[in-house]
C-alpha cells in the first residue's frame, strides 16, 4: 500500500489551519473510498475529471482518501491538495510528505484552478505555521504581494502544478507591493466652522472614545464622522494585513493591496443582525462589524435601527470580537472599532429650527429615546443644531495637523497603560483608573458631586475619567486636572444639550 500526502489549510474565520489530505493506494479491485464529509465526497468526482483533463492517469486500483479533519468551513478549496496526494500515491509526481509545500485551491473539471475567498488567511495561517512554499490560484496573487516570509506561487491548472512538482516549469509569484495610504477622503479643512465639534472629533480619535452627533438634517452630521478615519493613526502592517485578511474572508479583497487608512463602514439603519455580526449559509462571512475593525463604525439615523440589533452591537463593543455559531461549531472574528452613532434633534427631522413642529415634550421625549439605550456605551455627545454663524468661516487645520496631535496623544496613553493590557483610554479597566491612577479628591470633586446628584452614573463616573486622561494626553499633561475634568463633563453631556 502507498500513501500519498498534501497539506492544505482550512480556515474558519480569519484564522486557519493546516490539514493533511491522504490517499491510500491499496490492492483489490479499482475503487474509491472517502472517509469524512460531505464536501470531500463531492469533490472526488471533480478532481477525478480534473485529472484526465490534465492529461493524468487516476490510479487504477482501491483508494482510500481522507483528510485529517474534516474539510467544512470554506477556505481556500482542498481540491488541488487531494489531486496532488492522489497522484503522488500513485507515484505519478515526487512524494510531497515533507516538501513544506502547502495547496491552496479548487479544481474546475477541466483542470482549472479557482477560488479566491479567503485566501489571504490561508496564505497566513501557512506562513505561521512555518511553511516554505505555497501554491494558490494565479488570479489570487493580486491580493498577496504584500505577505512576506513564504513562497507564494500562482498555477492557473492543474497542468501547471504538476509540472512545477515535476521541476519542468516555473510558477509565477505575486508582484511585490506596498502598502497604500491615501490622502483623508473628507479632510476636517473642508468643515467649515464647528470649532467645539472638530474639538470633539479629536478627543474621540486620541482616546478612542464612542461618539454620538445630533444635528438636523445637513447639519454635518456625516461629513464630522468622515472625518474621523483621516485623523486617526495610519494602520500598521499588523492591523493593515488584519483588515485585508477580514475582506478576503467575505471574498472582496479585488485586486487592491492593504491600505494604511482605517476603515469607515456605514451601513444603513435597516441592516439586519446578521448582516451586521456575520454569517450565511455555505461558509460564515464577516458582517459590517468585522468590517469596521480597526476602524470606525457610522450608524447615522441610529433612532431608527431596531433594538434587536443595537443589542447585538454590544457584544463586539465589549469584547472586540463576534463568534458566529453554525453546524456545531462557532466561527469567530475581530470587531473592534470606534462606534459613531448620529441622530437628528427631533422625530419631524425638519432641515430648518424653523421648519420644526415638534412639541418641547415630543422634542425632549425624542432625544431621551434616542439617548438612553446609548448613554453607558458613548462617552462624548456632540450637538450640531446651532447653525454655524455667518462670522464662522476661518479655514480649519487640515486633517494631517489634528492627526499629528492625536498620534501622540495615543502613544502617551499606550506607554501608560501597556502594562495594564491596553493602548488607548476608552479600553482602561476601571478598577486601574479607580485604583492605580486615582486622582486626588479635588480634583475628583466635580464627579463625585455629579453622581452624588443623580447626574452621573458610576459606570459614567468611569467614563468621565478616561475622557480627562485624553484631554490630559493632548496638552501632553502628566495627570488630569480640574480643566481636564470640566471639560470631560462638558463632552459628556448628553441631549437635551445646551446650546452652544
Ligand atoms: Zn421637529
């Protein structure tokens, strides 16, 4: 008996592992035997007729095939891998048991190979696993020529990966390229006015703070949270190959390589709970979350969005990740992002204050609707109903110049608290900020006055707290004090707000 031997990787998320596909050559009369799933039965017949139509000779005798776990969760198709240990039992190509070769793809009949979902997670997951080389779909190296440390070639059939294994031809390998950062696509130049708003923005993007904008219709509302990708920190290769892999995973990746700009996903206030966390029926897709990952999530007209799905945005906004649970098992990605939500000031949405023919009740009604449920998520408020004055039309600082302050802003907090397991304020535990950096009683007086009142909850207490830290981190300040936690009050307030 001859056993033949290729490893592939299946991969459940954005994470994947490396699985071996074997095919046992025995005595007896010719017939095949798959032992596991469903997915590896249907593929037998595929990569039968792929191999003749490649020019190859299926063996003729009993075959056993099985991979050593099962081939479900999608991925980057195990068809290749299990023509090549088939061939390789047969002795038709070199033994590939400890070629440190990896195959990645799915056959057509006719010897293609195709597939391009996830293959950047898988390419990946090889790599980690410490694999010298590994073969992918040719229109697939598009979207790897920024990974390094492994051998990526492209086949485009299977003909091509034969003779490659053969060392009768050469495979391409993806064009090395780099990694984009573009110009903001809504700089905070192009805002005119709204000094307190711009304030606003920066201190969510230097502490990573969740925002909520009310403001009538053309208020700005959209064109504030636009803004907030450009002044964060550019990506690093780490989180830039992060946010790739997760749009290779829902099968999107194209042919563009990794940008350095934070993402910005806007989905519209119908989307349901699905498409928001992730699934689907054949392989688990990230949702809009994962999307936003390392970037920023925009959910304007939030009054309209269902409870059912607000509540299910906690689950990310908590723990940084979603776990998708399908067919017995659970399929898991990132989602940390930066939350903005944005509401108008009342149910008749009226462009004008004039326009307006909400009651003071219905008005006061609205904005408590729209702010309670919210209110222990957000740490800053931002009202955009006063109009910008006519007077108002100094040209702002540009994106760039905010991000400069913000970046380090961030690496004051990061050298702070990388010892307490985070990086940015909004993330520090509160028995650290309670505890470890509390601040001396005068300068705590105005929140504990504030909880005393009723004004301020504990968890809002908190909250308050690691907004003064920013506002500490962007004067370059070694502790908060008394200003710091006045204006950490002021950002927090929420509707019905003054008017400023
Ligand atoms: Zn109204």
């Amino acid at each position: 008996m001859t056993i033949g031997v290729a490893r592939f990787v299946v991969v459940a998320g954005v994470s994947g592992h490396v699985v071996e596909m074997h095919a046992d050559l025995g005595h007896g009369l010719p017939s095949v035997t798959v032992i596991g799933d469903e997915l590896l039965a249907e593929s037998r017949d595929r990569v039968r007729a792929a191999i003749a139509n490649s020019g190859e000779q299926w063996p003729d005798a009993r075959l056993v095939v099985a991979s050593s776990v099962p081939v479900t969760g999608g991925g980057g198709g195990h068809d290749v891998a299990l023509a090549v240990a088939v061939l390789a039992a047969s002795g038709a190509i070199p033994a590939q048991t400890d070629s440190g070769t990896v195959f990645i793809g799915g056959l057509c009949l006719d010897g293609r190979l195709q597939g391009e979902r996830a293959i950047l997670p898988a390419v990946l997951a090889a790599r980690e696993n410490h694999y010298r080389s590994i073969v992918v779909p040719e229109p697939a190296l598009a979207q790897l020529g920024l990974v390094e440390g492994i051998d990526i070639v492209g086949a485009a059939d299977l003909r091509a990966v034969l003779g490659w294994l053969r060392q009768q031809q050469p495979l391409p390998g993806p064009d090395r390229a780099e990694f984009e950062y573009p110009p903001p696509a809504t700089d905070l130049a192009n805002l005119v006015g709204r000094p307190y708003a711009k304030w606003a923005l920066e201190v969510a993007a230097a502490g990573g703070h969740h925002l909520a904008i009310v403001g009538r219709p053309g208020s700005g509302k959209t064109l504030l949270a636009q803004c907030l990708p450009g002044i964060l920190p550019p990506l690093t290769d780490t989180q830039a190959l992060d946010v790739a892999a997760i749009a290779s995973a829902a099968g999107d990746l194209g042919r563009h390589s990794a940008s350095r700009m934070p993402p910005l996903v806007t989905p519209h206030h119908s989307t349901s709970t699905a498409a928001m966390l992730g699934g689907g029926s054949r392989a688990v897709l990230p949702g809009v979350v994962s999307r936003a990952h390392h970037g920023v999530l925009f959910l304007d007209e939030v009054t309209e969005l269902s409870s059912r799905v607000r509540e299910a945005l906690r689950v990310p906004l908590d723990e940084g990740r979603v776990r998708i649970g399908r067919l017995g098992s659970t399929v898991s990605y990132p989602a940390r992002f930066q939350l903005i939500v944005a509401a108008s000031v009342c149910p008749c949405s009226a462009v004008h204050e004039g326009d307006c023919v909400c009651s003071p009740q219905a008005r006061l009604r609205y904005l408590s609707r729209f702010a309670e449920p919210w209110t222990d998520l957000l740490d800053i408020w931002v009202d955009l109903s006063p109009k910008v004055s006519q007077l108002d039309t100094a040209v702002g600082e540009t994106s760039v110049v905010v991000r400069g302050r913000v970046a380090a802003a961030r690496a004051a907090a990061a050298q702070r608290w990388q010892e307490h397991g985070c990086l940015i304020n909004a993330d520090v535990p509160a028995d650290v900020l309670r505890q470890q950096f509390r601040l001396a009683p005068s300068i705590l007086a105005p929140i504990q006055t504030a909880v005393r009142t009723g004004r301020l909850s504990a968890r809002g207490a908190d909250r308050v707290l690691r907004l003064a830290w920013t506002l500490c981190d962007l004067r370059a300040g070694a502790t908060p004090n008394e200003q710091d936690i006045d204006d950490a009050l002021m950002l927090r307030q929420r509707p019905p707000l003054s008017h400023r």
